[in-house]
C-alpha cells in the first residue's frame, strides 16, 4: 500500500507513450493529480511488437497492470540466436521454469498496442489522471520548485492551451521538448535503420514458427521475429547499416531498399523479407550518457532521459522501471517532489548508462563479420544456462524494492 501526498500536488507529464502512460500512474497512485499531454490527436502504438523481460514484469505488478499485460503477452521458451550466413545456431538461451525460478518472472512478447493498452486502462480508471489529446508543447516556462501551489511549472500547447502544475516529467522521447528546455543537447543519429512489420502467422514458413525470439545475425545487419497476440501473428524487425547520412525520423519503408540489405544472408531467412505488405522504417538515434537529468521541479524518463537503441530489447522496461522508481523517490522525500526528482535521478543514471552502452556493444556483436563473426559464434559454445542466467542477473533482477539502492553510490553532480 502506497502513502498518499499529504497535501495536494500537481504535475504535468508531457508524453503519452508507455513511458508518459506509466509515469501517470505511479504518480496517482500516490494521490498526485496529472495532467498527461500527448501531441497526438489519438490515444495508441503502433503496430509493432516488443520484448518484455523479467524485469519489465516486476515494474508492471508494482503498477498495478501486470496482470492485464501477461493476458495478453505471449510467453516464450527460449531466446535464439543464428547465424545469417550459415544457418548455424549461434546460442539457444532457455527462458521456461528454471528462469522464471531465478528472476520471479517470465520473458515474454507483446504486441506494442496490447502493452499500451493495458496501461492506458490504468489511467482511465484513475480519477486523478486527465489525459488531453493534440497537446503538442511548444513553450515552457519552468520555475525554481518548492512545491508552492502555485503552479511554478508551466506548459502551453500549439493549439494555444496552458497548463500549470508543480512539477513536469519530460516522457516526450528521443526529441523531447522537456530536454530540450533542460540539457539542449542533440541525438546521436545511429545509422542504423530499423524496418518493421506484423505479418499473420500463416504468412510465417512453417519451419520458423518459433515460441522464441530469434535474431538471425548476419555482417552489418540482423533479422529478428517472433510470435505476437496468442501465436496469431509473427513480428518481424529488421536491421542494417545504412549507406546513406541519416536523419532521425520514422516514415514509410521500401521493400526493395530492405532487400538490398540482406543480399549475402542465406535464404532460409532471407525469404522473411518479402512477407509483410508494408514496412515502417525507423532511422534510430541515441544519446551518450549524462550524469543529471533533474532540474528543480522537472524530470525526464525514459527515452527522453536515456534514449538507446534495440540491442537489448529494453527501451520500455527501462521507461517503466524509471516510473516506479520515480514513485518511491516521491514517497522517500515525503512528497518534495524537486528533492524526490534529484534522487529518482540519481537512482537510475548509472543503471540506464550501463544498458545503453551495453546495446551499442550488443548491435556491434549482432553485426560482426570476417573474424569478429567467428569470435561472437564461440561465445556462448558450451555455456549451461545458470551462466547466462547469471550474466543478466544485474539486468533482470531489478527489484522495485530495492529500486532506489543505487543512488547512494551515485555522485550528485547538480
């Protein structure tokens, strides 16, 4: 049972998003009434699927939606990798009983709507969450703190709406507006594109209908798909090194520039490629890591604090561990909420610093080629689960109990 503020509080979330959506929550749930602003003029995700590891699952239960979300998870039993050249298996990392055992929770895959969904009828069931559509932010004005009432925070929309608060949380992702105000630094464009698509199971060759996500690791590029929505549909993302100078943005792919990618990868996966109908085409940007990400009575979470690449397959776990770490740095300061942004911070920078370099490090092994290939196709030879297990313990046995252990050994540096 969560403590209540002791007096009224109010925060604008900027960010509708998994990250924005969650955040709303842990913060109701604690008696802060929010108003959440999303720039769109629908409440939704994208068709596209997600993993969710343990450590994801610990974060929902502590929000009260974990249940609703494993309804619609489906539950896989093991992690795969291959190698796109040849076909060999790289590593098959079971993920059943003895995982679960270790970390408390399943791994699992989720359509992306399903997982917002679930989240979102949280926050329609919450009376002090009021969810405003078309909100694109275009102007802040943020004071100095102090929980005064009196609205030190506030945010006016394109449309010309103007919201006050005590507090802001950034959850507008990699070009948030909420940074921008804060740190103003730019993204670091990858050169990576990522392509994806949702195609029926029945699209899907027989022989790759895997309970498992799969990651086909070819030079430069890499194909990944698994089952979404109780095995009805097959997720399949692709990824490469793009020729070209890259923008961030998202807009429509191109089946012929997809191909041009993945000509020396054998056929068995290869032949994925031509599934889907449409594409979306993802040219992805991160940030290098930075110490502070709380200034005042404004924070940020999620890919607006530590936007990070796909490697890992953590950008919304991360987001939803930020959100109730979040909660309880509120509950810790009993409610001063420029006192709690401080320590929320310092709670997560090295733990959100060391999975983005980590996935930087991962999209180079996925990527190898020449000798750098054979070296990550010996990695994992001979390996029991318990070690891999163990080499993703920091990672996966995230305990919200413990969730704000780490901000004892970070150096405050505001």
């Amino acid at each position: 049972m969560v403590n209540a503020s002791p007096k009224p509080l109010t925060v604008l979330v900027v960010g509708g998003g998994i990250g924005g959506m969650a955040a709303a929550l842990a913060l109701a749930r604690l008696g802060v009434s929010v108003d959440l602003l999303e720039q769109s003029a629908a409440i939704g995700e994208i068709g596209a699927g997600l993993q969710l590891g343990p450590n994801a699952f610990a974060a929902l239960d502590a929000l009260g939606v974990g249940d609703a979300v494993r309804r619609g998870a489906v539950f896989t039993d093991r992690l795969v990798m291959m190698d796109a050249i040849d076909c060999s298996e790289v590593a098959s990392l079971p993920v059943g009983e003895a995982f679960r055992a270790r970390f408390g929770n399943p791994y699992a895959v989720s359509h992306r709507a399903d997982l917002h969904n679930a989240i979102h009828e949280g926050v329609k069931a919450h009376p002090l969450i009021r969810f405003h559509t078309s909100a694109q932010v275009e102007h802040l004005d943020i004071g100095d703190g102090g929980n005064s009432g009196q609205g030190v925070v506030r945010a006016t929309t394109r449309d010309g709406r103007t919201f006050a608060a005590d507090a802001i949380v950034g959850c507008d992702g990699v070009k948030s507006v909420v940074r921008a105000k804060l740190v103003g630094d730019a993204p670091r464009v990858s050169g990576h594109v990522v392509y994806r698509a949702v195609v029926p199971t029945a699209d899907m060759p027989e022989d790759l209908r895997w309970n498992a996500p799969v990651v086909w690791a070819g030079p430069n590029c890499h194909l990944v798909h698994y089952p979404l929505r109780h095995g009805e549909q097959y997720n399949l993302v692709v990824t490469f090194h793009s020729r070209y100078d890259e923008e961030w943005g998202v807009t429509e792919g191109s089946q012929d520039e997809v191909l041009s990618y993945f000509e020396g990868v054998h056929a068995r996966p290869r032949q994925l490629l031509s599934r889907p109908t449409s594409w979306r085409r993802w040219s992805t940007a991160d940030r290098d890591p930075i110490a502070q990400w709380s200034h005042g009575p404004a924070t940020l979470l999620g890919d607006a604090a530590h936007p990070m690449m796909q490697y890992l397959a953590q950008g919304a776990c991360m987001a939803l561990e930020d959100a109730v770490t979040l909660g309880a740095a509120i509950e810790a300061c009993d409610f001063d909420l420029p006192a709690a942004f401080q320590l929320y911070a310092r709670a997560r920078v090295a733990r959100c610093a060391r999975v983005v370099l980590m996935v930087r490090e991962m999209g180079r092994l996925y990527h190898a080629k020449g000798v750098e290939r054979l070296v990550r196709n010996s990695l994992w030879v001979h390996h029991t689960p318990e070690r891999f297990y163990d080499a993703v313990e920091w990672l996966y046995a995230w305990d919200p109990a413990k969730c704000l252990a780490d901000a004892s050994s970070t150096v405050d540096t505001v």
